[in-house]
C-alpha cells in the first residue's frame, strides 16, 4: 500500500519539471515575457499538433520520420558490430593503428558537412539513412570493439577447454558476453538518431518531421516548429526508454555482477525474453520497416511528379488527386480547401505543377 | 613374448602420462630486465584410471600452467602429455575443466550452462535435456534448473560448474582450485560431494589446490610442486580408507601426520635428514599450527 503511495510519488517528482517547464511555457508569452512570434504558447503549439493530427499529415510524418530512424540505426548496427568484431578480435593492430583516425571520423558531423555528404550520397533517401547512421554506428563500434575485448578470460578458457570452433566461441560465448556493452553504446547511438533527424530531413526531403521543423521555420509557421519538435524530443524519449526496458529484461543479472545496475534481489526465477518474443520483435519491426518504406517511396514519389514528371501523375490517377496552393506547394490536401497561410483555394496537384510552369 | 608382455595388464596403463614437462616464460618487462622464467621444469607424472590425484604448491609453482597444458589450451616448450597413449595437440572433449572463478555462463540458466558441452558435441536437444536432467540431479540441484547464475550462491554455482564439465562424459576432470572462493563450511560440503560424485562416475580427476587438507583429504596420491623452477618434489601416497566423506578422517592421526608431512616438503626442507636428525611427536606433527 505504502509501496504504491510511494511509487505515485516519486513519478510525481520526477516529473515536476516537465509540469513546470510546460507551464512556463504557456505563461511566458502570455505574458508577455517572450513574444509569442518566437515562441508560442503551449496551447498553441498544441493546437498545431491537433491540426496536423486532424488531416492525417502527422502520422505520415510520424512514421517516415521513425522509419528513417530505426532504418539508420539497423544499417549502423549492422556495420557497427561485424565491424567491432573483426576489428577487437581479428585484426588487433590495426584497430590500435586505426584507433585515432576512427575517432577523428565519428567527431565528423554530418550536420556540417552536409555539402560532402550530398555530393557522396546524393539527395534521395539513401543520403537521410547515411547521415543517421553515420552518427549512431561510432558508439556503438566503439563499445562493441571494448566489450569483445574484455570478455571474462575464464569463460573463454571454458569454451576453449570444449575445442569450440571459432564461430561457434563467437556466436556462443563472445556475443552474448559483450551484448551487455554493446547495448549500451546501442543506446548512445539510437539517442543521437533523432538528434540528427532535423538534419537528415533537410536534405530535399518532402515529409518527415525533420522536414516539418524545418519547412514551418522556411515558412515563418512557428507553432509548428514547435509541434515538430515536440515529438522528436518525445520519440527520442521513448526510443530511449524502450531500449533501456530492454537492456533491464535481458541484462539485469549479468549487469549485477559489474555492479552497473543496482541489484534487485527476487526469490523466483527471472523470466528473460527468449527467441520466440525475440522473433516476434523483430518480425513486428520487419513489418513496419515494410510499411513505413511504402509510406516514404509514396511520399517522395508524390514529391517527384510534384516535380513536374507527367508519367507519375497519370500513374497516379483520379483516386490520389491531392489539392495544394499555387504559392505554397508545400501545402497539400487531399479534399478542396483554403491554403491556411494566404487564404487562396488549393488546385488539384497535377494543375499546380502545369501552372508553375516546371 | 617374456615377462614384460605379462607384466603389462591393459587396465593398468597409465590413463594419462605427463613425460618431462617443461614451459618457459620469456618476461620482456620487469626491474631486473628481459629474461626467461622457468614455470615447469622436467614434470613427469602417471596417473591412474580411476585415480584422483591432487596437485599442491606454492604460488608460482606453475600449477595452472600444468593443467593448461594437459586441458590443451597451452603447449609446453618441451615433453609431452599422453591420454590413452595418445599425445594432447589440443582442447578436447575428452577432459572436462572446473576453474576457481565457476565460469559460468552469466545469460544461460542452469541447464542451459550444463547443456553447453553438449550442444558442442552436437548432441540432439531431446538428449540433452535428458543428461542434463541427470547431472543437475547428481549434483543436488534439483528444482534450480531454471535459475540464472546470478541467482546461486557460490557452493551452488559450483556445483553448476561440476555438472557441466561432467555432462559431455569427459573421461578425464581437470579441477583448478575450484573450491578456493566459497566459505570453509560450503568447501567441506563440496568435497564430501565430490567424492560421491567420483565413487559414482569413476572419472580421473586432477585436482590442482593450495589447501594440504584438502589434498589429503580428497586424494589417492598428492603430488607436492615446489617452485622456482617448478618441479615434481615428491608424489606422497595418500593411505587414508575410503570412503571418506561424512567420516571424522580429518582428525585421525594419520590424517595429520600425512598433512604434516607435505607440509614439511612444502617448506623445502630435506624431509629424510630432519626426521632423521629429531624424532618428532606425532602429537606435535598433527597440531593445527604445523597444517600451516
């Protein structure tokens, strides 16, 4: 009872200066510590959020924008940790001698160097994934590289005492006693995945919420700015929170032993995921990968016969007819309406491209 | 065909020979400057079927190095180590290892850690479930076989260790002060174990510790490692009755005189001369303070 009283407590705590920062948001411009053209008040950050909920365009950017993240991170991990394999365990010298080149490369900022990236990876989707894995993939290779190496000698010895062969030494023992570490710099990069999604999205994307923020700043719309940042922050947050929910579940008991985690001691067996929930995961994750590829390939194709390419718009179709404003194009609806920025009517998409001229 | 082909009986062929053993260290780093530390030096060993020989000596005597060595995982620099009349060239399935630390491990749960020699010896899973059910049995863990190993005290993740160098049918048990980090009480409880445990699966066992109660009490023969370079001192015979386990055999004067005895060639004494210069009591000899 106590127990309860006390755990609705410490949430309160811990989330106290959320409660407040948010109502210092609204106060501020209210009155009249901020201007509210920089910064709107919450309400009305939250207004846009309920508008762009209202015509389906947050989703839409909610899961290219996740997409594109967990798609970054995949490729990153999955160069990232062959990677540190090979470089920890096969090839010593060479991580010795490449070790201060590779930490000169992950302080590169694909942020500033946008102009190199663009002109190696182009505008299209690859470049956004390469940005956002470029970031994740150097914690996470430098963790696996640290975590392959310091695996217990004596459970090594073990294996070796059985005449393991060597993949098996690697797959049996080595990966499962460095995925602690290794999950760990996993966090670290999938943290950064959403710090850099502003950044990757400005890189001739057409939807996102990278692309949002930075559209709405082109366009002087500042609640959406804000209703843009808002959900990075959040899906950072959650992307954070998920991990960490997983790192407990399948690592607490090893982490005790290094004393990385505060133990907690129970009398029954510890349930830890198997292969089966494992599986389910990750078909769960296949599938949104799937879907949210279909999301962006739709999306940019929209973009592309935006562009003027006639053979996409009778692809297209009477069914996908889309309305959009002469002077702002980005703005597109999918029935007939009045362009929120200027007030004019939206034309059919295909008219607009005709009429721009391109 | 004379008496040589009568005399060897195949059932009493050494199970493993260790013939002139000797491992060198070459220390690039150290005060007194690059040289060669001699760890093993002309180690020559038979051991029985069946046997349980105990290993003591100082630290640095280059006991672990010797049972690397015959586990395969390290090459001496000169001799060799034959089982069955067959040379080591490496790891193999047909010696099991326990190491002080338990090295179990820390993501697999108890059956899983004592299944892992199996899964490399590709045993079908049915199978495995069924030895492992057996030796988690043998070894008193019955109704943990679903617990991870943060969840054992030592003695038990001991015994985890015990049963998965066990499950695979090693013929052959390697043990490196596998008792040394848990507390005295669990440590008798473990030996009186181990000896059921052996009577039952008759493996050989060499067992490697710095406890001379221990070796005496455990082992057939105690082989005394003197250091610097590290050499066979004397192989002492240990004629204590069996079985020993459950039994008040640590307090007979037998008992005490044997422990007093490798005592004494521990300290690098010249044992023959000092008992011949004074008649020691035996009362003298078994106090707890010769033991150490």
């Amino acid at each position: 009872m106590f127990d309860k009283i006390d755990t609705i407590k410490t949430h309160l705590l811990r989330w106290s200066g959320v409660v407040v920062f948010l109502l210092l948001w609204e106060a501020a411009p209210r009155l009249g510590w901020l201007d509210a053209q920089f910064a709107p008040p919450f309400s009305t950050v939250l207004g846009a959020i309920h508008e762009l909920a209202a015509d389906g365009s947050l989703a839409k950017h909610l899961v290219i924008s996740i997409w594109r993240g967990v798609t970054g991170l995949l490729v990153a991990t999955l160069v990232a940790i062959p990677a540190g394999f090979l470089l920890g365990l096969r090839l010593p010298v060479w991580a010795a001698v490449l070790d201060p080149f590779l930490r000169v490369l992950s302080q590169v900022n694909p942020f500033s160097l946008m102009p190199v990236f663009i002109l190696f990876f182009g505008i299209g989707e690859t470049a956004k994934i390469v940005v956002i894995a470029w970031v994740s993939l150097w914690p996470i290779l430098f963790y696996t590289i640290t975590a392959v190496r310091n695996v217990d000698p004596l459970l090594l010895k073990t294996a070796r005492s059985l005449g393991i062969t060597t993949g098996e030494l690697y797959l049996k023992v080595i990966l499962p006693a460095s995925l602690p570490v290794i999950f760990v710099g996993l966090r670290i990069g999938a943290g950064l995945v959403f710090f850099m999604i502003v950044a990757a999205e400005m890189l001739g994307a057409n939807a996102g919420l990278g692309w949002l923020v930075h559209n709405s700043a082109m366009n002087y719309q500042t609640p959406r700015i804000y209703a843009g940042a808002t959900f990075i922050v959040i899906l950072g947050y959650l992307l954070n929170r998920f991990l960490l929910a997983l790192e407990r579940a399948f690592f607490s008991g090893e982490q005790e032993q290094v004393d990385l985690v505060p133990a907690r001691r129970s009398s029954a067996p510890s349930w830890r995921p198997g292969w089966r929930s494992a599986a389910a995961a990750a078909s769960v994750i296949f599938v949104f990968l799937l879907a949210g590829g279909r999301e962006v390939y739709l999306s940019n194709l929209a973009n592309a016969s935006l562009g003027g390419h006639l053979g996409h718009q009778e692809e297209a179709g009477e069914a996908n007819v889309e309305y959009t404003c002469p002077m702002h194009p980005f703005i597109v609806r999918e029935k007939p309406d009045v362009c929120p920025l200027c007030g004019m009517r939206l034309v059919r998409k295909s008219d607009a491209a005709h009429g721009a001229g391109h | 065909m004379s008496n040589l082909a009568e005399n060897i009986i195949p059932d009493q062929e050494p199970k493993i020979v260790i013939r002139n053993i000797g491992r060198t260290f070459h220390i690039k780093k150290s005060p007194a400057g690059p040289h060669d530390f001699v760890a093993l030096q002309e180690i020559s060993l038979e051991v029985q079927k069946g046997e349980f020989v105990a290993l003591v000596g100082p630290s640095g005597c280059g006991k672990s190095t010797l049972l690397d060595i015959l586990a395969g995982l390290a090459k001496p620099n000169s001799g060799a180590v034959f089982i069955d009349g067959k040379q080591v060239t490496g790891p193999a399935l047909d010696r099991g290892i326990v190491l002080q630390g338990y090295a179990l491990f820390p993501w697999r749960t108890v059956r899983q850690n004592v299944e892992f020699g199996l899964e490399i010896k590709k045993v079908a899973k049915g199978e495995r479930r069924e030895i492992s059910t057996r030796f988690i049995d043998l070894v008193g863990l019955k109704g943990f076989e679903d617990r991870f190993p943060h969840e054992l005290s030592g003695g038990m993740k001991q015994r985890v260790a015990i049963a998965r160098a066990l499950a695979y049918d090693p013929e052959v048990l390697l043990m490196d002060e596998p008792f040394a980090a848990v507390d005295a009480q669990t440590r008798e409880t473990l030996q009186d174990e181990l000896l059921r445990i052996w009577e039952e699966t008759r493996k050989t066992i060499i067992f490697v510790t710095h406890s001379i109660e221990e070796a005496v009490f455990l082992a057939d023969r105690v082989a005394v490692l003197t250091a610097n370079p590290g050499t066979v001192r004397e192989i002492v015979p240990i004629d204590l009755p069996r079985p020993r386990q459950n039994s008040d055999i640590r307090s007979s004067p037998e008992f005490g005189w044997t422990r007093h005895k490798i005592w004494e060639l521990l300290q690098n004494q010249p044992p023959a001369d000092h008992r011949a210069g004074e008649q020691r009591p035996v009362a003298d000899a078994i106090s707890p303070s010769a033991a150490l």
